[in-house]
C-alpha cells in the first residue's frame, strides 16, 4: 500500500545552522508516529516543512504520491494535511463555531453541511456547549481542543502536531489522547505528533523517530528507541548507564468528566 | 486666544464635525486595514485619495456625472487599482520587511503626485454641481448639502465593509489572517487571495474617500499630504483593523477640527490636529504597533 506520506533526504538550513538533514521516513495511512527529540533537534521545523510554511533546500517530500514542493501551506490543508502548533493558535475575536467554519472559505462544501462538520467536530471534543463563545474565552487546555478540531475540519489523511499535552490539564490530555485514538482508528487519520509528553506519546505511536540535530538518530517501536543508547546520550549528554525515559502512560478518562468538575464554564 | 461662541455655532460645529468625521473615517479606514491586515504601511494611500477626486473632477467636466454616480463608479475602478498595486508591488517587493515596503509605496507616492501635476497642473480645483452652495436649515443649523452627501456616501461604504467583515466567511477569513498569519495558511486560507482582496478593497475606501472630500474641500496634487497625516491620526487613535474603532476615531477628528476652528483662530487649527497625532504616538508609546493588539 502506498504510503501517506513519503520523506526522501529532506534538508533545511537557517544561515549556519543545520536545521534538518536527509531526513528520510515513510508513514503509513491510519498511523501514529511519534517525534522526540531534545530542544533544537529539528522536530518543529520538519512539520513546517512538511506542511509548506518552510521550503526544503533539498530533500522530496511526497503526500498520497505527490510531490508537494511547489504547494502553499493552504493547498497542503485544503489536500489533507493539517497542523497545530505547541500553543494553540486560535483566532481569538472569533467564535467558536467560527473558528471551526473559516477554514473552508475556499472549499466547496455546502454552508449546511460545513455547519453540520463543526457541530459533530465540535461534540467529538466536547465543546459543543462553547460554540457561540469568542475563542478568546476558553482555557488553554479548550484552545487546545479546538485547535484539533479545527485540524479535522478539512477532513485531512494527515495531522501534525506539535507538542499537543503540554501544559494542559491532565482531563483535556487523557480527552486528546482519545480523540486521537479515535480519529487514527474510526476515521483512518494518520498522525505525526511532536512530544516532550514521552509516555503518552510512547501510549500513541507504534513508532516513534528520534531526533537530534536535525538529524534522525534512532527508529522503531517505542521499546527500541526508548532503550536505544543514541537517545539516552542525546537527553542525558551521555551514553551508558540506566535508561531514563519514563514510558508509562497516563490513563485516559470520559470526555465529559473534565467539563463536568469544571462546573461547565471555560477555566 | 479663544473665542467667545455661541451655543448654535457651537451645535453647528458639533454637526459639521459629526459629518466630517464620517468622511475622515472613510479616508482612514484603507491604511488601518492594509496596515491592520497586511502589515503595509501604505504612504501612498493618500495620493490614491487624490486620485479619487479627480476621478470625479474628470467625470463631471467631460460626462457631467454628479459625484454621487462617480463614487459609485470609484468602487470597482479603485478596487481593480488596489489589485495591480498589490499584485505588481505589495506581494513582491513590499511584504519583504516594513521599511522596503514603506520605501516602494514612497515612490508610488512621487510616481502618482508627478503624474497628477503633469496632467493636471498644481492649479486648485473645486467640484462644482448644482447643490454645490446649498444648505439644509434645521432650528438655526445650517447643513452644507454637499457635506451631508459626502458623509452619507461615507456612512453607507464603512457599515457595508463592517457588514462584509463580520458577516460573511470571506469577512471571517480575513479577521482569521489578521489574527494569526501562519495559522490561518495551514488552516486553508489561502492569504494571498485574501490580501488581494484586502488591498483592493482598502483602495476601494481611498477612492471613493476621495470623492467624497472633494465635495467638501478645493483640491490639488499636493495636498494629500494632510489626508495622510488625518489619516495616520485616525489610525492611531483608533487602532489597527477594527472599523468601529476606526469610525469612533474618525468623529473624534472631525469633532475636534471644527470644534477648534469654532473656538480657537483658524490658524491653530492644523496645529492642535498636528499635535493631538504627536501625542496620541508618545501615548501609545510604541506608535502605530502600539494599536495592533485591538485589531478586528
């Protein structure tokens, strides 16, 4: 089966700095792939090159088969690649539903229907009650949800993710961590997520790459690469010794729980 | 220094200002947007004003179309006019970093102003049709028809382009861009279409704002500069993007020129609409970026 996503030597330099180099992976539909690495390893700049905000200078990178060089990051979403980033990135004076509903002004989907696609996006990660709120007045774990749903908004194959539990609450976390799971198994969604969150992270992905800078310096089940000595010298500045890298993961709840103890208004 | 009013003068003043400032919310409402929006300071936009006036100064003398009808023709002409700017020189040159932009639309202000003496010499003109010297009398205030046009054309072009704005998708995708560039791209938003249609639209304002002062105020190729400055101020007390905030700005202006041409020697009027520009930038205290945390 072909992949959804093809990464062939992809390299990208700022000045002097190596940001990524010939960086090379395959991920296959309906996937996790989990992206560690410690600061300043090149993990957020592969997602913005894999989305089209930054060029390659060399490197191929193929979606479902085609070469996405010369596509803008707007092309890439419209396709089915779609992106949040480590603080969510709202569109505060909007409303929710709004939120959910600007990504399809150049999409031909029926105004109805793309209203249809929020409310249910919007029920999957609870915040169907929120919907005529300003974006601005959710917390920023709620942010974080709707920046996910907003991700779903354009039916994509392909969701990157950076950073998506850091900071939030350890209810949205086990919420998140769930409704991924969900999109990866009902919807068939393949996922790269960013994460300093190593045992959800470890819970998600079936394989997890590691980075270090901007190059891959192991792959393979989070098993192998939790135990493999490259990672545990690159987060502890040293090889040997006991492996450090926690991978047991945190449990998940209901969706409503959260909302519930939270009284039913945004924190 | 002031002088004694009286209290009809003074509701005079008030009305005439109220006018006024719709007129002035018009002409500042295209910098806020591309400046609010797009990030482009457009010096230029005041010889784009100019150009509005002309336009309307041409299609009297050789059509003897009212004002009224040219402002209506301005919409699409200004709007085409915004979108070669944007596709010729914004999208290439302009959006590279602020001060080349600022330098490029300099020269379309020199390029502009050059060719509107040659083809119109420095000579002042007025826009003269039937309703020129008439006004509405109403308990004792006397409204210039003319000025009551103007701010009603004004009037209906800014509730229009809030209505855009706030109600349609298009109006939602551009608040979404003015919000956060990088997240609107990846969302879908193509922001390329959306600043075309922003700059056209922001030129649109310009040209139609210059009908409309031409109504009102003599005209020549050099006196933009103060529209510009008007314009700046308006901005700067009101914010970047948000068109409400923009209009409130808009009548503070008017209000406080014909308050102060009431109350104070003609002469110092320009002097305290200068100096209120001034200190609203120390006020702000990191000038026009000190606005943009207020944008749509």
């Amino acid at each position: 089966m072909e992949p959804v996503l093809q990464v062939d030597s992809l390299s990208k330099r700022f000045g002097s700095i190596v940001a990524l180099e010939r960086v090379s992976f395959a991920l296959e539909a309906g996937t996790i792939l989990g992206l560690i690495g410690p600061n300043g390893s090149g993990k957020t700049t592969l997602l913005n090159t894999l989305n089209g905000l930054y060029r390659p200078d060399s490197g191929e990178i193929r979606y479902l088969g085609r070469p996405t060089r010369n596509l803008r990051p707007h092309q890439l979403a419209l396709l089915g690649i779609s992106r949040t980033f480590q603080n969510a990135r709202v569109f505060h004076t909007l409303t929710v539903t709004q939120n959910m509903l600007v990504p399809l002004v150049h999409a031909r989907v029926h105004s109805a229907e793309a209203q249809e696609r929020a409310r249910q996006l919007l029920t999957f990660v609870g915040l169907e009650r929120y919907q005529a709120l300003p974006a601005s007045e959710l917390s920023g774990g709620q942010q974080k949800l709707l920046e996910f749903a907003r991700a779903l908004m354009t039916e994509p194959r392909l969701v990157l993710m950076d950073e998506p539990f850091g900071g939030v609450h350890p209810e949205i976390k086990a919420l998140l961590l769930e409704r991924i799971r969900e999109a990866q198994q009902e919807r068939q969604v393949s996922f790269i997520i960013v994460s300093h969150e190593i045992p959800d992270l470890l819970s998600l992905a079936r394989t997890i790459i590691c980075m270090s800078y901007g190059r891959i310096i192991a792959r393979g089940s989070p098993q192998e690469v939790s135990e493999h000595p490259d990672v545990i010298a690159a987060y502890l500045g040293h090889a040997g010794g006991q492996a450090q890298i926690q991978t047991s993961p945190s449990s998940p709840v209901s969706s409503s729980s959260y909302f519930e103890q939270a009284g039913g208004h945004p924190s | 220094m002031l002088t004694t009013v009286s209290l009809s003068l003074l509701v005079q003043a008030l009305v005439n200002g109220l006018l006024l400032g719709l007129v002035y919310t018009l002409i500042s409402l295209g910098l806020s947007l591309t400046l609010g929006i797009m990030g482009v300071v457009n010096v230029a936009h005041s010889t784009l004003i100019m150009l509005g006036s002309y336009l309307a100064l041409e299609l009297l003398q050789r059509l003897g179309l009212d004002p009224i009808i040219s402002a209506v023709i301005a919409v699409p002409v200004f709007f085409l006019i915004g979108v070669l700017l944007e596709r010729l020189l914004i999208s290439r040159v302009a959006r590279t970093s602020q001060t080349t932009g600022l330098l490029v639309l300099f020269g379309v202000l020199v390029v502009i102003e050059g060719a509107a003496i040659l083809r119109w010499t420095t000579d002042t003109q007025v826009l003269s049709v039937s309703y020129t010297n008439t006004s509405l009398t109403l308990d004792g205030i006397a409204i210039a028809v003319p000025r009551l046009i103007a701010a009603a054309i004004a009037l209906v072009l800014v509730l229009l382009l809030d209505t855009f704005l706030r109600s349609t998708l298009y109006g939602k995708a551009i608040r979404a861009m003015s919000q956060n560039l990088d997240a609107a791209r990846i969302s879908g938003i193509d922001t390329d279409r959306l600043s075309l249609l922003v700059f056209g639209l922001a030129t649109a304002t310009a040209g139609v704002g210059g009908v409309t002062l031409a109504m009102i105020f003599p005209f020549d190729p050099q006196d933009h500069y103060r529209w510009l400055a008007w314009a700046f101020l308006v901005v700067v007390i009101g914010g970047l993007g948000s068109i409400r905030n923009t209009l409130l700005a808009g009548l503070l202006i008017g209000l406080i020129e014909t308050l102060s041409s009431v109350l104070f020697p003609f002469q110092y009027v320009y002097f305290i609409v200068y100096l209120l520009l001034v200190v609203a930038l120390l006020v702000r205290g990191q000038g026009l970026a000190g606005s943009q945390s207020r944008a749509l």
